[in-house]
C-alpha cells in the first residue's frame, strides 16, 4: 500500500509539474510574444508585470496574466483523472521506468 501512495505522489506532482511547464510556455511564447513588458513567474508560479517607470500595462497584458495565473490555480487543486489522457500516459510512463 506504501508503494502506491507513493505512486500516485509522484504522479500528481509530475502531472501537475507538466501542465505549469506548458501554460508557462504558452503564456511566454504564444501570448505574450512580442510585448515589452518583463514578465517573471514568483514561487508559486504564478505570473507577475515587472513595471518601469511611467508604462502602464495594457488590458491584453493584464487579461493574460490573470488568466495564466487562474489556470495555475486550477492545475494544483486538479486529481489525476482530471489530466488528459495523453499526459497521463506520458507521466506513468516515466514512472514505471523509475527503479525507484
């Protein structure tokens, strides 16, 4: 019983890992490609506007931002069964190669 819990930590921490990585990337590279605002991610990963003095942020920046970070929320109270298949399979797959 020890092993599965186990299991199904590692599992949800990479599921959960995985998807932050791709809205991350989403945000950076799809969304926000091209503005001149610097964006950094704090500890929860959660996106922030670093601003310079007198530019003001735009609605797109603004919108984005909250959205990425309303994603980030729902992803880390998400259950396995909630993922997609297809990074289900990729995470297990991973883990069954895992000796440990």
């Amino acid at each position: 019983m020890k092993r599965d819990t186990n299991y199904r930590r590692k599992q949800i921490e990479l599921l959960i890992d995985n998807r932050i990585n791709q809205l991350e990337k989403k945000l950076l590279e799809d969304t926000l490609k091209g503005v001149e605002h610097r964006i950094e991610f704090n500890i929860n990963r959660k996106a922030t506007v670093v601003f310079t003095d007198g530019t003001w942020v735009t609605e797109f920046i603004r919108t984005s931002i909250l959205k990425h970070n309303y994603q980030i929320d729902l992803t880390n109270k998400m259950l396995p069964h909630q993922f997609k298949k297809e990074e289900r399979d990729a995470v297990d797959e991973i883990l069954n190669q895992d000796p440990t």
